[in-house]
C-alpha cells in the first residue's frame, strides 16, 4: 500500500465532518490497523502523526501574523508558521520559506488534498508566495497577512480558488 493509499485510509477511519470537532486528545490516540506486509513501517508512523499536525496548527489559531515571525510569542509568517508545526509536532526540519516548500514532497492535485498537504498560493504576484496546511472539509490553516491572526480558510473561496498555485505532501526523508 503506497503512501497516498495509506493517507486515504487515515481519512476515512474519522468519521468527524472536522478536525476542528474531534477532541485532540482523542484526535491524538487514534490508530490505523494495516497489515504490516503490505505498508512499509515509516509510512504508517509517517501517517499516525498527521493528526500531531492538525492539533499543533489548530493550537496556534489566534497568534498574530509577523513577517518574519518564527515564534508564538512574537508572531509567525506563513512559511515560519508551517515550517514551526512540523517542527513541534513531529521535529521535522523544513525550508523557511514557501517557494522552497513548495518544491518538497510528492506534488498533490486538488481533488487529492489531505489533512497534512502543504497549499501553495500567489498571493503576491508570485508564484507559491504563500503557504498553509489543509485541514480537510476544502479548509486550510494558515497565517494570513499583516494585521491579521492565524486561522483557518476555506479552499473554495474565490480568493483562494484564484490565486492557488499547487499543493504537495510532505516527505520526511526529504527534510532538512
């Protein structure tokens, strides 16, 4: 069973309409049970701490947005913000800024986004000037702009729908 199988799998085993709605306690504790022949051993750690993500970014809601922020305590950017979830949640180190995220893990359609996938926007003129991770449910997690706090987005928004640029699943053998 290949990676994005496995992921698919994880999904549908939550029966949740939200991550947001699922007690992270609970959220947390939650196993897949696969045969151990047919998924590679990393692949199903890899898989059972996506919900680590989901809880670390959703923990962070409300702190405000700082170019260059890389703390809670002062404020993140959108790449600082992802780069500082991977980090806690799973001590993944991960490129500072969103054009080089974008350039990791496998390349991810639209239609095939899961909870964990790093979405990529142009929010500036420029190609994967932006960055969140999905949460499920066609909503994202991310830290917006100046002025504003990190919160969670909906995908289908014509805002985002314009402007986004891609999406890819982060691998942990290609981190930093």
């Amino acid at each position: 069973m290949n990676f994005k199988a496995l992921l698919i799998l994880l999904i549908l085993s939550f029966s949740s309409p939200s991550w947001a709605e699922v007690d992270s306690i609970n959220l947390s504790s939650q196993e897949i049970v696969v045969p151990s022949e047919l998924t590679p051993t990393t692949d199903k750690q890899w898989a059972n701490k996506i919900p680590l993500i989901i809880d670390k970014a959703y923990e962070l809601t409300g702190i405000k947005y700082k170019l260059g922020g890389s703390k809670p305590e002062t404020g993140f950017d959108c790449s600082q913000f992802v780069k500082y979830v991977f980090e806690q949640a799973l001590n993944l180190s991960l490129p500072p800024s969103a054009r080089s995220l974008s350039k990791m893990g496998e390349t991810i359609k639209f239609e095939d986004l899961q909870p964990g996938d790093l979405v990529f926007f142009n929010t500036r003129k420029s190609k994967f000037s932006h960055v969140g991770i999905y949460v499920g449910n066609n909503e994202f997690i991310h830290a917006p702009r100046t002025g504003k706090t990190i919160r969670v987005e909906n995908l289908t928004k014509n805002y985002w729908l314009k402007r986004f640029n891609g999406a890819t699943r982060v691998d942990p053998a290609e981190t930093l």
